[in-house]
C-alpha cells in the first residue's frame, strides 16, 4: 500500500497550541537549591583556588580495586580536589575520610558521598522493574523514602537513582532498572522516586537523587549493552526523555549522562543532551555527573584526541562531574589556562554542587553517627514495608481452573529449582550484600523458606535446586573479582536432577517450581542474543509437568523470558521478578491467598528474543496485523506478544464498563474528562489497575495505534464499583511534531479505550476542535 504524502498546500488545518514546554517548566518551577544555599555557596567560590574549584567536579573511587583504583584519595582530598566519593558503604571509613575533607583540607569543603542505592539499603525493595510493576507510584516512594533514611544513616548522600532508561527490549540486560517500555508509565515512577529520595524540597534529610543514564541509553542497538542508540528526536522527545523531563520537574538535583553514542554523538560530550535539552529547554539547575569512567572513555568513541580533548568536550557539553576517571583532574586546569575554558564556566560547574552540599545539611553535619547506624537500618517496619511492596509488585500471567491460591491446608508441597532456597538471588542485583559480599546483617526469605514458613512444621515441604545456571561469560563483578563462570551439568548430572525432580513431583501434592534467571544474568553489561530459561530448568520443569501434579511456576527474573512451554502446560505463573528481602514470604502471601496479586506488565511479553523491540505503543504503517492477507508480520510465529503491556490477572474479576467523555468535541487546550466504573465482580477482595490509551487518528505526524494517557489502581471488595475520572488535556494530547520541532495538540479525532490492560476493548471517542 502507497501512502499519500501529506501536501503542505492541503494540510489538515491544526490548531498548534504551542506548549513552550521549556519556558514555561523553567519559569514555572521552584529554584532547585535553596537562596540561603546559593549565598553561601557564592560566597565560598570566592575563596576558591582554581584547582579547588576543579577538585569539586571530580568523583574519586572509594575502594582500591584493579580496574576501578590504584589507590585511595586521601592525598587528593586533604589537597582539596575530590568534591565526592563513591562505591563506600563503610561508615568508619566515610567518617574517616570526611574528617580528612572537613579538618585537613584548607577550606574544609565536606565531601559528598555517592553510591547506588537502587531498591534498598539493607532492606532491599523490589526490582525497580518489579516496583514498576505495581502500577501504583506510592509503591515506589514509600520504598525509596525508607531507602533514602537507611542511606543517609549510613553515610549515603546521594543516590544513582532513579534509571529511567526507557526499554523496548527485553535482550538489554538493564531493563530490570528501570520502569519498562512506556513513557507514561515511566514518568510517574520517575516522579515518585524522585519525591521518595529528596522529598518536596531538598534538605538534611534528603538523598539527592540522580536521574539516569540520560538518554536514550535503553535503545541500544540489539540489545546490547553500551551499544549505539540511533533514536530520532521526535523519538527522543515522545519516548525517551518523557520520563527524565518527568524527573526533572520533581525536583531530581541531578543528571547522570550515560555511556553510548546517541546519533553518533556520546551522551557524556553531548552538548544537543546536556545544554540544549536539559539546561536550556527545561531549565534544569542542578548538577551533571558522567557514568564511571564516561569522560576518559570519549578517546574510546573515537570521540575525543586524547584526555585533554574529552575533559574538553565533556565540561564544554556540560557536564559537571567526572565519576572516577580523573580525566578532569589532570586536563582542566591546563584548557583554563590555554583560554579554551573560561574560569568563569567552571564557576557556573561547580556553584550546583556546592548548593547541594549546602541543602544536603553537609557543612553542618558532615559526619555520620555510627552508634544508631543499625538500629536505623535494621527497622522492623522496613521489613514489613517490603513484604507489603514485594506482594502489589507481584504479576499473576496465568491461572487455569483456579490453581491459586493454594490450600493452606496443604500436606505435602515440592519446592523446586534452583531459585528456590538462594538468598542471594531473591533480591536482585544492585545490592550492599552483592556488591561488596554478605556481611551477615541481611537475612533475605526465599520461596522455599517463606512456604515453610505459612505451612508450618506439619506440612512436608520438599527442596530439590537442580543446578544453579551460570552466564557462558562472567559479568562486570565477577570479571573484576576473578570469578570462573561453572560449567554445565554433565548429562549424567543431568539425568540425576531430572530424576530427583520427578520423585518430589510423584510424592508431592502441589509442586511450586521457582525459576528464572540468576540476579547476576541482568543488569549492566548482562544482555542476552536468547531469552530462555538458562540451564536445564525447562527440562526439570517439563519432568514434573509430567507427573500429573498441579504446578506453579514462581519466575525469579529481570527480564521476560521465552515460557512458550510453560504459558500453555504449566497451570499457573507467577511473575515475583526479584522481590526483595522478605521476597520469599511476599511469595507466599500470595500463592496462599493472603494478598491478591494486582501488578500489571510494564512491558509487552515477547513469545522470543527475535521479536524485539517489541512495544505496543507502536504506529500502524501498513494494514492492521488480524485483516485478511496480513495475518502476521512473521511468517513463523505470532508476532503478538505473548502477554500484553498492562497486563496481569487476579483472584476476582473485574467489569469495566460505563466509559464517557465531559465533552464530544473541545477546543485545544481544554480538558476532556474520562469516566469509566469499574466492579470488583468477583468473590474475593482484589485490586483493579483502570488503564486510558488514547490514539490520534490523523495530523502532522503518525501517532501511536494506542498510549496510556491515565491509570489508576484501585482496592475493590466483591461486588463493589468505583467510577474513576482521568483528565485528558494538553499534557495528555500534546507530542512533539518532527515536521514543525514544536510541542503540539492538533485539531484531530481522538479515540479513548479503558480497561485492564493495552487490548481494553471499551472506547469513545471526541474531537479536538481549532
Ligand atoms: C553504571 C551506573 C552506576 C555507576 C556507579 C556504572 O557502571 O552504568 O548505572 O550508577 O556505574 O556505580
């Protein structure tokens, strides 16, 4: 089919209300630091010596590691040239080398403790994927506000977080750190953390927050990590940067630029990202900071000459911060000097940072209190928290003949595979314990130990692992550590697993299979050319299908996976994706029906990896896939997903129905008003998450077949109805128009659908008038 080109002569006449979104935002906006914090921070910069001042834009490496650090910054600090330090979760040792900063350095600037608080401290939240997955942003900032306190307790000032990286494939391996495929979705998660980190207004109490890899990092090609991103900028602008913006009006007091090239230009030395958007588009004021090793790594691109050229590129781009390379350390001072840098820019680099520090509450409490260190961090409401978050986080794929919930009553259960009793996988990566090994403090629940646990000692609760699944190449901590990958299970190993497996079955009343992917199979520089279930956990999972008994399968994972088998042989799944500390009773509180499972999808479940990218919010170039003649895009497979974004079953079920409009045409710029009731008709208590997809049907510009615009989850008793309302205005109908660069809401037809996931079949629809 040919499509038409649009003539300018008899363009659809659109009314472009222009959003000048940055202006606007920018004016809008509250200032980011403090005036108090702006003062004083000014008045310090006066006293500053060149090399202080640089010394402020220079993140040193805490810890001494081959590949990381030579050795510790202690000289570099008392000198006055490291304005942070990262990867430190030692409080003795944060004390002692703010007490170096503080007492021993000439103007006794504090220093500013980073690390990567992601879902947790100590207690450790859902995967953020996970945390995504309850459609409920409350989730999200109750988690990072109590991960915020444990951080500060322990010395942590500032956070990696939130990654907002949109991702619309499930090869890359970083997909578990963020929100998933929808731009929506995403912002409200963005916004969330941003709040549960910092709270409405930075402060002593605060974690600032960082807002990365920015941007357009999750678009890398095929899935792989730190590969290019060739994104558009209508792409950009619609998608990609929808969440950072999000973050960036909560208040984020920080950006981190990520490592690939975007459009061939690297984010770190990427002057479009981080002075035209950022700064100047939405007003941004806070500070900048490279990914580990960014800057340095620009001469990798083939970007920079040699160092003194990146620390050029990368500070003239705008980026205010060098994560570990020293790259600003050796090369700033001297393009000061040459006249290629003037100091007064240097001033505009580091003011942000000092007002941060400021606002922090660093220069009066610049140390930790080491004696209510663990009192702070083992809080039995944490723990409660996290069981409660880990349960709404929690997706139910399937559920044939009402396998779930479990009796209670059960005698004999076989808990099996090699997920079931690992504590170091239940909580995901990107935690204290994995990154600087088990301190003995944490206690995380496994599946296995929490179905113990709700059965009591007079059920026979049975564990077979099998063996545990390994990665054909090590990832970034093992390399760093020297850890050997282990090789697969012989054939005969083989074989003996699969015959334990099937004696459990055959012994068993109920066999609960928790499997998936060990923590470390995703993450940083963990994508995958596959998606099955690694190892020979397919295998053991078809040997006890085959017994006869009713199975569950409880998935432990960062990412969708190929379950083709077990979606159409295994009863009932369970998506738990990394659950967290008390991940193991949250499990079990809903395999027994003590908590309804209510997530949803943050991603369209792909059947293979072949299928990816795959995203619903896509447009309709050709005729649509279910006509005649064009039953599929794939000729071998179904090029649906296999579970759709918004996804998820419950206990009860839900009626939506009832679905109207305040108006049936309305000007641009106004507000539209969606209804729609929701009835919990079902005999069990359970929540509903009420989803609005809207669809532009003509303009300047291809619009998606469908985007959420609206969603709320909802607590309904049996037989209970609640009617919901979501505004439709500019902000929901706006998109960035490619032919025009604006922000635009043109005079169109516009459908609204609203339902329990992205195939909601109710709909309406209205006009946009001029
Ligand atoms: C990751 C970042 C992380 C940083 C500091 C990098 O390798 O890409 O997400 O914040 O390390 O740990």
């Amino acid at each position: 089919m040919v499509t038409m080109p649009l003539k300018w002569g008899s363009r659809l006449a659109l009314l472009c209300v222009l959003l000048v979104m940055a202006a606007a935002s920018a004016a809008a906006q509250d200032a980011l630091f403090s005036s108090a914090a702006k003062q004083k921070a000014e008045s310090l910069l006066k006293q500053m010596t060149l090399d202080e001042k640089i010394g402020q834009l220079n993140q040193a490496s805490g810890i001494v590691l081959q590949g990381l650090a030579d050795e510790k910054p202690d000289n570099l600090i008392v000198q006055g040239r490291v304005g942070s330090v990262l990867w430190l979760n030692d409080v003795h040792e944060i004390n002692r080398l703010q007490h170096l900063a503080v007492e021993k350095s000439r103007l006794h600037i504090p220093i500013l403790f980073g690390f990567d608080v992601i879902h947790g401290y100590r207690t450790v939240f859902p995967v953020p994927l996970a945390m995504a997955s309850s459609w409920d942003p409350s989730v999200e900032e109750r988690a990072q506000h109590l991960a915020a306190e444990d951080a500060r307790a322990a010395g942590i000032e500032w956070t990696f977080t939130p990654m907002v990286d949109i991702a619309r494939d499930a090869r890359w391996g970083r997909i578990v750190e963020g929100a998933g495929e929808d731009p929506y979705l995403g912002a409200a998660m963005a916004r969330a953390q941003v709040l549960g980190f910092q709270g409405e207004h930075m402060g002593p109490e605060s974690v600032l927050a960082c807002v990365k890899h920015f941007a357009g990092y999750g678009a890398a090609d095929g899935g792989r990590d730190y590969d290019s991103s060739y994104v558009p900028e209508e792409l950009m602008r619609n998608v990609y940067l929808v969440p950072f913006h999000a973050a960036e009006q909560a208040g984020a007091g920080s950006f981190m630029s990520a490592y690939m090239d975007l459009n061939d230009v690297p984010a770190s030395g990427n002057h479009w990202l981080l002075t035209d958007v950022l700064r100047k588009d939405w007003g941004f004021q806070g500070l900048v900071l490279s990914d580990a090793f960014a800057v340095q790594n620009l001469q990798t691109h083939g970007y920079a000459k040699d160092p003194e050229d990146a620390a050029y590129k990368a500070i003239t781009a705008g980026l205010n911060m060098d994560m570990a390379s020293e790259t600003y350390t050796h090369n700033l001072a001297k393009l000061v000097k040459e006249g290629r840098v003037s100091e007064t820019y240097i001033d505009q680099m580091v003011l942000p940072v000092l007002e941060a520090k400021y606002d922090l509450g660093l220069f009066d409490h610049p140390y930790v209190d080491e004696s209510k260190v663990n009192t702070v961090l083992d809080r039995p409401e944490g723990l409660a928290l996290e069981r409660k978050l880990a349960g709404r986080s929690m997706v139910l794929l399937r559920n044939e003949d009402h396998t779930l919930p479990l009796s209670k009553g059960l005698k004999k259960v076989a808990v099996i595979g090699p997920l079931a009793d690992s504590t170091q996988d239940i909580e995901g990566g990107w935690t204290v314990e994995g990154l600087f090994g088990p301190s003995g403090k944490s206690h995380p629940v496994t599946v296995y130990a929490g179905i113990k646990k709700m059965l009591g000692s007079d059920a026979e609760v049975t564990l077979v692992s099998g063996p545990v699944p390994s990665r054909l190449y090590p990832g970034l901590l093992d390399q760093l550590k020297g850890v050997k990958m282990s090789p697969p299970p012989t054939p005969e190993e083989t074989a003996d697993w699969i015959t334990k497996v099937k004696a459990a079955a055959a012994n068993a009343d109920v066999v609960v299979a928790v499997m998936g992917e060990t923590a470390d199979m995703n993450g940083e520089a963990a994508s995958r050319a596959t998606l099955n279930m690694p190892g020979i956990q397919e295998q053991m999972l078809e040997a006890v299908a085959a017994a006869g008994k009713p199975v569950v399968l409880v998935l432990e994972n960062g990412r969708p996976l190929d379950i083709r088998w077990a979606s159409e042989h295994v009863p009932a799944i369970l998506e738990a994706w990394y659950p967290g500390t008390e991940g193991g009773d949250a499990v079990a509180d809903v395999l027994f029906g003590d908590v309804d499972p209510g997530g949803k999808l943050p991603v369209s479940w792909p059947r293979v990896a072949g299928e990816e990218p795959l995203y619903y919010n896509h447009n309709l170039t050709h005729e649509p896939e279910d006509q005649p003649g064009f039953t599929s895009r794939y000729w071998d497979m179904n090029s649906k997903p296999l579970y759709p974004f918004g996804y998820g079953l419950s206990y009860t079920t839900f009626q939506f129905a009832n679905l109207r409009l305040s108006k049936a045409s309305m000007a641009a710029g106004d507000t539209n008003e969606v209804s729609v009731d929701v009835t919990n008709t079902g005999s069990v208590a359970g929540d509903a998450v009420a989803q609005v997809y809207i669809h532009q049907r003509y303009g300047s510009a291809s619009r998606p077949v469908r985007q959420l615009e609206g969603f709320k989850r909802v607590s309904l008793q049996p037989g209970e109805k609640k009617t919901l309302t979501f505004p439709l205005g500019s902000h929901e109908l706006h998109f960035w128009d490619p032919q025009t660069k604006k922000w635009v809401v043109e005079a169109s037809e516009f459908d609204v659908w609203a339902g329990g996931d992205s195939k909601a079949s109710l709909h309406a629809g209205f006009a946009v008038t001029q």
